[in-house]
C-alpha cells in the first residue's frame, strides 16, 4: 500500500512516559511519585483547613472522575476543568480561585509530566527518515495541548509534522472520528491515503480503522488482539520497524 501521511499516537507510541521522573512527596508516611508537593503550596493559601493529605487525594479523585466523564462520550475534559473539578471536591469555590492561581496550578503541574516525558533518540530518526517521503501528524488524547507542543519543541522535532491535533484543542479524545478527521483534512488526506500508529488497541486501532485508516498497532509484548476490535494491517514490536515495513512495499524509501 502507498501512503501519504503517517499520522503518530504521542504518548508511549512517540514519546515516553518515565513516572519515575516525577517528584517524591511523602503521603501520611509514605513516599509517591507526585505532583502534589508542589502544587499544594500554590492553593494552600486559598485552602484553608486542607492539607496535603487530603489535597492528594482530591488530585487523584479529580484524574479519575475526568476519566470517567470522557468515557462516557469522548468529550475532552481539559485541564482546567479537571482542576475546577478538583476544587469543588475540596468544597472551594471555583469562582473564588483567580485565572492566575489556576495557570500557576497547570504550568507548575504540566512542568513535571513534562519533564517525565522521554524522546527516545532512535523515534527521532525514525521521524527524519518518514519525513522525507511522507507528510506527518500526531493525534493525541491530552488534556493540556501547550504541553504536547512544547515536548516537540524541546526535542526538536515539531517541525517535521503538517499536523498535530490534540484532543485539548479539538474537544474530542480517540476514539471518536472527529478528532482523526480533524488531522486529515490538515494533511489533506483520505483515510485510505494514511497509515496510523499507536499503542492502545481501543483508542488507538479502533479509532483509526473505524475513519478507514491503515494501523500499525505497537505491541511490544505481542499481545492478542482484544475481542471486538478489528485486526491492525501491521504489528510492529518498535517504531524502528516502520521505516523497513514501509520500505518493504515501497522501494526506495
């Protein structure tokens, strides 16, 4: 098959999530990987009678009731909203926390998962070598689009793509069409014209087949394809082998 566009998954297809990378904080005695240590001191002021313990835990709530809000419909749940939600289980009031306090809150948050986020170099020149031959997207579910751009921008690598659409911007997560439609129409492709590559079998294949793409489901452990999706044309067990698939039925790439 000849492909136009390679559109990418971000997170744990391009990009890598390392948790251990984020911060340490100590949680009634004991230590967890979080952001709340820096997070708490920025609404503690506005707060009064909550402490860190409990922030905690309206942190994690406010991640698992976000999720459980897309689940229902795809609609993204953008950072923001997660916070707002994060206040009311606290009993704040949203209206009482200022614009300022909150982009304190998502700048210092995003910095951390920012800086828990790998580039590995071999996906870097995976990216130059497709570059050459294909134009390039990315669609990703995240919830706070400056931070994905600003991870491309660091490693140098935004401006191999004619396309990047994140669900914060469009306001729809994968699986839902809309937010892969939204990638074809910047690359000015048909599905049938563009190959997908992502890691989650229900977001990632089930989306992308279901708008009519090609898939190349990244399965390092080589895992059965779960009952109800559809079968990826591709399995690859790593990025680097996208270059000698393709080339495979393309010669010359």
């Amino acid at each position: 098959m000849t492909y136009g566009a390679i559109l990418f998954d971000l997170f744990d297809t391009l990009v890598r999530f390392d948790r251990s990378r984020l911060p340490e904080v100590q949680i009634n005695g004991r230590t967890v990987r979080s952001t709340a240590g820096h997070l708490f001191p920025i609404l503690a002021p506005y707060a009064p009678g909550v402490d860190l313990a409990r922030f905690f835990e309206a942190l994690i709530w406010s991640w698992q009731e976000a999720e459980r809000m897309r689940a229902v419909d795809h609609h993204e749940v953008a950072a923001p909203e997660r916070f707002r939600l994060l206040f009311c289980h606290l009993g704040l009031d949203p209206t009482r926390i200022s614009s300022e306090v909150v982009q304190a809150l998502l700048n210092t948050h995003k910095h951390y998962l920012s800086q828990a986020a790998e580039f590995p170099p071999p996906h870097r020149a995976v990216l130059s070598t497709l570059s050459r031959r294909y134009r390039l997207g990315i669609v990703s579910n995240f919830d706070y689009a400056p931070t994905a751009h600003g991870i491309l921008d660091r490693e140098g690598v935004a401006g191999l793509f004619q396309a990047v659409v994140i669900s914060a911007e469009v306001g729809w997560r994968k699986p839902n069409p809309i937010i892969f439609e939204a990638a074809l129409r910047h690359l000015s492709v048909a599905p049938r014209e563009a190959l997908f590559i992502g890691d989650r079998p229900d977001i990632d294949v089930l989306g992308a087949k279901g708008v009519g793409m090609d898939v190349a489901w990244l399965n390092p452990d080589g895992e059965p394809v779960p009952p109800g999706i559809p079968a990826p044309e591709y399995e690859v067990k790593a990025l680097t082998e996208i270059g000698p698939l393709l080339a495979s039925g393309e010669p010359g790439l």
